[in-house]
C-alpha cells in the first residue's frame, strides 16, 4: 500500500531547511511558496528517505485569485507518495519555476497546463501549445473562458 | 567516396496506417537514420475536461468512455473510484468482484490490440492481429451481455455498476477462461521464437530503467524496463489485495520485453478472472447513492493500474453537482515523453515498431 505522507511532517522538515516557504499544511498536502518551490522539488527529490523520484501527475485548479498546480509525487522506492501545491497569483501572466530539469515526466503535463490553464513554466525547454493550434486565443479550461 | 547529405525533415503522420490514430511524428533524418523526432498531437482534441466541469458526476461517465476507447471499462472504474474517495460512497461487496472481472477482461482486450497491432507494425501483416481480433469479440460478446454495448459500455456507477450480471454470463465467462490459455498457447507457437520478430524487436528501442522512471512512464512499458511496480499490488484499490498474480517485469526495456510483458500479463489476468469467478458472492450491486451526488469541497486523486498505464482522475468538488475539475492522468500522454530518446539512432522501420510497442490511443492522448 503506498502510504501518504503526511503534510505537516513534511512541512516541519522543509521549515528547518528553507525558513518561511510553507505556506500551509494539511494532512494530505502542503502548499508552499512558488519561489522556493524549485528549491523544494529538488530537496524531496533527492534527499535519502525521501526519494521522490516519479512525478506521477501535474494539475492545474482555476480559483479565480490564484491559480493552483498540484503535484502527485511518489517514490518507487520507499512506495510513498505525497501532495505538493503552488499558487501562482494574476490572470495576464502567471508563472511558475518549472520542474522538468528534475524530472523529464512534467515536459507534455506543463505544457498542456500552458496551453490550457495559461500559467507560463520557466526554465520548461520547448513551451508551447501541445493540443490547440499555435494561434489559438485565450486558454479553455479556465473559469472565465467563453467561446460566445 | 563519401557522400555527405544534409538531415531533412519528413512529416510521419498524422493520417498514417502505423499511427493507430491521427498522431503526426516530425522527424529529421540523416539518410534513413532518426536524428530528431517531435511528436505533435492535438487532433482529436475534444475537451472532455472542460465538458466534464458542466455535467453531474453520475453525467461524467460516457465522458470518460471516450478517452481511451479501447479499454473503457478500466475508464469507468477509475473515475468511479474518485468519486467513490471524494464522497465517501461504499461499494457493495459483489459489485466489487464484478468490476474486477470487467476490469481484468478489458485489460486482455486492449493487450491483444496492443500486441496484435505490434505485430502488424513488425511486418506480420494481419494474421496475428485477426487472430487477435477474433479472441476479442468474445470478450465483447461478454461486454455485450452485462451491458449491451461492445465499445463505450458506460457499464460502471458511482457506488457500484448499472445492472447485475445475467445469468448466461458466468457460463460464458468460465467457457471463455478454458479456451484462452490455448490461444495464448497458439499466438506464442507463431511468434514466441520468430526469426524476424526477435531480429526486428530485440534489442530495439530501449527505454532504461532511470529514463523511465524520470520520464513517469508507467503500465506495461514501465515494467519491461525493470521496474515492480503495478498499482494493483504497489497501491491497491478496489479488492485486488485479495489475489493472487504475479508481475511481470522485462529486463533490457526493448521492444520484445515490451511485447512479452503484455502477453505474460494476460495470462495473469486470467489467474485474477478465474479467483474472482469462484469467490464472486451474492448481494446487491449498487449501494443507494442519490441521482445528483453533492461531494463535500475537497478534493481526490483516484488511480487505477490501466492496461496502458497509470490512469488516476483528479477531481475538486465545490459541493455542487458538477465537479469543479476534472482532470485526467493520461498514461499514454506521459508515456510519450520518452519517445523521442527511444527512437534516436535507430532507422525509420523502427520507428514504426517503437511507436507499436508503446500502445498509445488518441482519445486518451489528446482528451
């Protein structure tokens, strides 16, 4: 059984090696800052007992103030897996640090956030549309899009 | 003398018999040799997300019928499953064994495309995929009996599935399950030792352990580069920790373990269908969930282990009828991303071949 690690846990290590970049935790996730959260990917990457080193799936929540991306990491090592959210603020240009130079599995998933949701990846080698036509305007999965 | 030629680009798709859809490979070649290829897609895009977020949760489930449309009642379990863990909905005890069943049977369904269309890709030009094919209209004929459908079967429901199973079906399913491990028995006869199959797929296209786990591939391409990992045993759902089956797991990633792999895991779904057959209990079929289902606000990540892969949903609830999103974990989507490294140095024949081995379908890629 993969066994969820805990939010707050987590949280209390990442506030003793990055100071202020949890924003809050919960018991099946955490939410930290979009500065630091390269930072972080690569601490839960690497640091052993961890190992988080499959990036099961990237999503992207419209809440009208902030954009959400959640992460589904596991280790198939230790078989844990664990919940990492970022908010990226403002509807012109949101941006976040992508994570592809860490793990390879985001490239289609940050891309069709791009596409889709409109939150620029910085740092992502080949951003652009991934299943609507370069041209396309605006971006359909979110709340306020109408096609009429 | 040496003749230098420059690298072109040649367009492989998107309408092309080996493309299993319409799926565009842009290719740069230096002679017959892939230098570059990008995968370009998009063409069967038809917004499920976004349609999902306007109907009621139970209104959902023919959505996710078209996704991957070869193995739809492994989309119907896993949706099931998320909202199942976003509202809390039990399942009753024989509903789970039925789904099970239909779970295991589609998984057989979809490898024997997958294997039969690789087949075809490798040069075995339409009798092993008409063998294939003919092994499959039986399980349609079983799809068919429990549901009346034989490809969008909308079969499941949150909180268990539509009907019960009519009473000819267990008769035919226990038919079915003598007479499957001779066809097996038959395809490995033809093809098992195969000269030219293991010239053209040994050693071809290979995917190495790290790359796949970095690249988040998953399913069958997963296993057949060395990694123990299936969501029924590494996380299981439903009642699937109460089987007995084994994983199989290929060890150089090539084209053949790829192949193997999907074989070997056909014939463990038919240990998974014979247990289930025998402990299947009486009971009712689907516990009293409310025509529109109002979750809690929140949100779930429910997975299942596909035939192709990892396929979970993630759904966030705003305590209305319609999820607030819906988001689909399209393994064949995230198993694409390795494409490009698999097919690099090798030749345009394998390229259809490498292609073959992954078992991609458009309506999953491109939702």
């Amino acid at each position: 059984m993969t066994v969820a690690l805990s939010g707050e846990e987590i949280a209390a290590r990442l506030e003793e090696k990055f100071p202020g970049s949890v924003v809050e935790s919960g018991a099946d996730s955490l939410l930290v800052k979009s500065g630091s959260w390269l930072e972080i990917a690569s601490y839960l990457k690497t640091t052993a007992g961890l190992d988080f080193d499959y990036l099961t799936a990237i999503t992207a929540v419209d809440y009208y103030d902030y954009f959400e991306v959640v992460y589904q990491l596991t280790s198939i090592k230790h078989n844990h897996s664990l919940v990492v959210k970022t908010r990226c603020y403002g509807r012109d240009n949101p941006t976040l640090p992508s994570v592809v130079s860490l793990w390879r599995g985001a490239d289609f998933q940050e891309r069709e956030i791009y596409d889709l949701m409109g939150i620029s990846f910085d740092g992502h080698p080949n951003l652009k549309r991934i299943v609507l036509w370069e041209g396309f305007e605006g971006h359909p999965l979110r709340k306020d899009y109408r096609r009429w | 003398m040496v003749i230098k030629t420059e690298p072109f680009v040649v367009n492989i798709g998107p309408a092309h018999p080996s493309t299993h859809g319409v799926f565009r490979m842009r290719t740069t070649l230096d002679g017959e040799v892939i230098v570059d290829m990008e995968p370009v897609f998009g063409y069967l895009h038809r917004g499920i997300e976004k349609l999902a977020e306007e109907r009621t949760y139970t209104g959902c489930i023919p959505l996710t019928d078209r996704l991957d449309y070869l193995a739809s009642m492994s989309n119907n379990l896993a949706y099931c499953l998320a909202v199942e863990k976003l509202a809390g909905i039990p399942v009753p005890e024989r509903a789970e064994y039925i789904r099970v069943i239909m779970a295991e049977l589609q998984r057989i369904a979809s490898h024997l495309i997958a294997v039969g269309s690789f087949l075809n890709d490798c040069g075995a030009f339409m009798t092993p995929i008409l063998y294939m094919i003919r092994e499959r209209e039986k399980i349609l004929d079983l799809f068919e009996m429990v549901c009346g459908q034989r490809l969008t079967y909308n079969y499941m429901r949150v909180g268990g599935v539509s009907q019960d199973i009519p009473d000819e079906f267990l008769p035919a399913l226990d038919k079915f399950l003598k007479e499957m491990p001779g066809w097996i028995d038959e395809y490995d006869r033809l093809l098992k030792e195969n000269e030219i199959l293991l010239a053209r797929s040994k050693g071809v296209g290979i995917l190495p352990r790290e790359l796949a786990v970095n690249t988040s591939a998953s399913g069958p391409v997963f296993r057949a580069s060395g990694v123990k990992w299936d969501i029924r045993r590494a996380d299981p759902y439903s009642i699937y920790d109460r089987f007995e089956f084994d994983i199989p797991t290929g060890s150089v990633g090539d084209c053949y373990d790829r192949y193997r792999v999907r074989i070997e895991e056909m014939q463990q779904s038919l240990r998974i269908l014979k247990q289930a057959m025998e402990q299947l209990p009486k009971g009712e079929v689907r516990s009293d969930v409310p025509h529109l289902i109002r979750p809690p606000v929140g949100e779930a990540y429910g997975h299942i282990e596909a035939p192709k892969g990892e396929l979970g949903f993630y759904l966030v609830s705003d305590n209305s009828i319609a999820p607030y999103r819906f988001h689909v974990r399209a393994p064949t989507l995230i198993n694409l991303t390795a494409l490009r490294d698999m097919m690099v140095g090798w030749k345009v024949a394998d390229l259809i071949i490498i292609f073959g081995s992954i078992d991609i379908c458009m309506g999953e890629v491109d939702r």
